[in-house]
C-alpha cells in the first residue's frame, strides 16, 4: 500500500435507483474491490454532497468548540445518559486504553421519548444534544447526517456488487434500518517539538467509516511497509472499513489500523484539526453472519492483527457487540448507564 486509491463513485451515486448493471457502476464496483482487498482505506469523489453543507458544519463546530468549558459541559455526555449523545473534553476518551488529546461531540439518529428503541431503553439510542449556542449546529449536524447515510448506502450497494452480491443484500441483510454514530472531534494546537497523539492505533467496530476532514495533516494508515499518511484530496472523503465487514467477508476485505499523529510540521505549532467522522453500521439487531462466499473457513488473523485479536469467531446481534465496545471508550460513563 504506498497510495490510497482514490475512486470516483459518482456512477454509483447516481444508479441508487437505477440499473446496477451499468458498466460504469460495475467498474466502480471493481474499483472498490481492490481497494477493500488491498487496504481498507481510500478515497471518494463524485459523492455528490453539497460542499456547503460541509462548510456550514465545520464553521458552527468552530463556534461551539471555541465556547467556554463550563458552557460546554451543559450537553455534556453524562447528561445524555443511555443515548451515549454530547460533548466531551480533551482527555475524557480513551482508544486502545490511552486517553486522546481531543475533545468532541457525539450523535446519532434523532429519535424521541415515544420511539419504541428509546422506550424500551436501548443503549446508543435517543434524542441528541445540542447546545444553545450556537444555534446552527443542530441542523448543520442533522442535514449533514441526512446526505451521509444516503452516501453509506450507496457505498454498501457498490460493495455487494464487489462481492459478487445484488446491490440490495447489504440493505436487505443488515442496514435497511443502520445503526448511524456520528462524531465531531477538535484537535487542539500543539506545541512545537511536542509529539501527542490524536488517537492511538485502533480499528473500527462495524461496516463503512466515512471521513471528512479541514484538511489539517494528522490521520496515518498502516501498511505493509509502515504508516501512510493519508492526503488531503479537495472534496473527498475518506472511507475505511470496520471489523463486522472484516469478520463477514472472512478477512477478504480488511479493517485496517489506524491513528491521529497530531504533530507539528515546522517550527510553529500546530493548528486546530477537526474531523467529521460518520459511522455507517449494521441495524441494532441485525445478527451478524458471514457473506455467502461458500465453506471456505476465515483465517485465523489473531496473531497479525494489530491488538492480537480474532475479529471472525464473535457471534451475536451488532448491538450487544457495539455496547461492549464503547464500554471501554468512556469506561467511568458506561458503568453508569450502559
């Protein structure tokens, strides 16, 4: 791996209801297959999302993050309860067990107190946080989450053609009602000289991660021959792959480690970073099963992955998988209400 692919899905994009069968949507399918085969990580343009939405989220992110701590702490997460939704500050995540040096906000689907999940008392499910001010950040987020599901199925829909599945098995299958995480996470400055971590080494938990970012250096792959840093492509967002496609696809397709090296690149220091990461993952209770490739076993990756893990031997629901992972993010939180 010595470049991230960079593939246009543009074709993809605009056959969701259309023919499949299209050339152009099956040569992006081909594009996707090697890049989920060789990587796990690349790059799409030709999304179609508006940049403006981007731009409007980003700038209320800005106006919120720069807001003072106690203000802050008024949507903080231990006031979101189950729902797992509000503000965070620098230091109060942790990832492989190591605090990061970032502070973020955390969302998921809008749903009200008369919704059967919220009701019956689901974890990661519920209405958001948002704060007074600024008054722009609830339907920047919303509008934002709204264009990036549409994004996740169309992706989902190209990978099953990459499997040699129909473009509705993923729908069908595991995300005809998606489990969607959204996060907004600010990097602060760092000193020159000083070598922090953004966030440690890690894979994701479930099917598609899509990233966008301001641009700022920082987010690094690992490869076979060391860390890769992954370019700032104009209005592309970054895609990876989590550990249920892994487990499912029997290790065809990989969930590739990676981290945040917020670092200085010259004398000075560095500036804020902000990323927008949006989780697209399988419905609560979708039984996780693998993909029907036939009776070839998956590979036992324990001792090459990064956390000397086996991601293929777990079985279950996506929900009891999910809540047991983000346990140990917030492990003080997750006591009191998970």
């Amino acid at each position: 791996m010595d470049d991230l692919p960079v593939i246009d899905v543009g074709p993809l994009v605009r056959a969701a209801h259309r023919d499949h069968r299209d050339p152009d949507v099956q040569g992006v399918a081909r594009a996707l297959d090697g890049a989920c085969r060789d990587t796990g990580f690349f790059l799409v343009t030709g999304h179609g999302i508006d940049p403006t939405l981007l731009a409007r989220l980003d700038a209320a992110a800005r106006r919120f993050f720069a807001r003072p701590p106690a203000e802050k702490a008024a949507i903080a997460m231990a006031h979101g309860g189950r729902a797992w939704r509000g503000w965070f500050p620098e230091g109060g995540e942790l990832t492989s067990g190591r605090p990061d040096h970032k502070e973020g906000l955390y969302f998921g689907r809008e749903l009200g107190p008369d919704d059967p999940r919220v009701r019956a008392g689901l974890p990661l499910h519920g209405p958001n946080q948002f704060p007074a001010e600024p008054a722009e950040l609830r339907p920047a987020v919303l509008a934002w989450m709204e264009a990036v599901e549409a994004l996740g199925h169309a992706l989902a829909a190209g990978i099953a053609l990459a499997l040699g599945l129909d473009a509705e098995w993923f729908d069908r299958s595991l995300t005809a009602e998606p489990t969607v995480l959204f996060r907004i996470f600010r990097y602060p400055p760092r000193p020159a000289g000083e070598d922090a971590w953004g966030v440690a080494e890690h894979t994701d938990y479930g099917l598609l991660t899509i990233l966008a970012h301001d641009g700022t250096p920082g987010l690094e792959v690992r490869g076979r021959d060391g860390w890769l840093e992954v370019p700032a492509v104009p209005d592309a967002f970054v895609v990876n792959l989590g550990d249920m496609l892994d487990r499912m696809t029997g290790g065809r397709y990989r969930s590739t480690p990676h981290r945040v090296r917020h670092q200085p690149s010259g004398p000075g220091p560095t500036r804020d970073r902000l990323s927008f990461p949006f989780f697209f993952d399988p419905g609560w209770d979708a039984e996780i099963e693998a993909v029907p490739f036939g009776d070839e076993p998956p590979p036992d990756d324990a001792d090459t992955r990064w956390d000397a893990t086996s991601v293929h031997g777990w079985t279950g629901t996506y929900g009891d998988f999910l809540t047991a992972k983000v346990a140990k993010v917030f492990p003080g939180l997750g006591d009191e209400v998970l």
